[in-house]
C-alpha cells in the first residue's frame, strides 16, 4: 500500500482486488482474471473505496471484465451501500457484460448516475463529466 498527503491511501492492493485514485480523482477498481466477486470481496472492495475515496462521494471506475461471476449475496450487498458521485462499469468480455447488465439493474433506484462502458477510456471520459 502507498500513500499520499494527509496520510490517505491512494493504492490497495491485495491478490484479490486492486483499488487506487488516480490523478483525475477518480476511484477505479480492478480484479485479477476469472475473479469469482463474492460476499467478502464485495465487503473488502466498499472498505477500501471509502478508505481512498475519503469522507465524500468521488466517482467509481469498475473494471468488471476480468470478473467470472457476481454472487447472489454480493449483488445484494453492493446494491445497499453508500455509494459513489457516479459509477462506470467496465464490461468488455461477455461474462463481465452479464454480470454489469444485472449490477445496473440493482443500481436502478440509484441515487448517482452509473453506466456500462465498452473501455475504460470512454467510461473515463463520462466521470469526468458527471
């Protein structure tokens, strides 16, 4: 883990998952390949997103398309949560399309706008608007 001024985190990385701010203050979110996102990687993943991300809503890249599948308790649990100023899920593989098509549909009530983006590049782009 490094950190950055005031002592806040700005990378976690663990063999499970990897979260860091970048430069443009945006949160993303990565897993390694075939990641099976379960309960306690969901829990792990909120932890350290309101670590880096501080005491405010920042805007959340998710880099869903190395992802193998979502648990049931998972998406529940994600859908509870306090959430970011915007999320953009990243879903270039099929599988990770399934999985971001069914996180939306947890994420319709909403209170932050969230879409599903084809690279991480347009998704980008759209937070930085938002």
């Amino acid at each position: 883990m490094t950190e950055h001024e005031a002592g806040t985190p700005k990378r976690i990385e663990t063999p499970d998952y990897a979260c860091w701010m970048g430069e443009d203050g945006i949160v993303r979110f990565s897993l390694p390949r075939g990641t099976d996102l379960d309960l306690a990687l969901a829990e792990a993943a909120v932890e350290s997103y309101q670590e880096i991300g501080g005491d405010r809503p920042r805007p959340l890249l998710i880099l869903l398309d190395r992802a193998k599948s979502m648990s049931r308790e998972a998406r529940d649990y994600f859908s509870n949560v306090r959430g970011p100023s915007a999320l953009g899920l990243v879903v270039a593989s099929p599988i990770a399309r399934v999985i971001g098509a069914v996180f939306m549909g947890l994420l319709r009530q909403a209170p932050y706008p969230a879409r599903l983006f084809a690279t991480e590049e347009e998704a980008v782009q759209w937070l930085k608007q938002q």
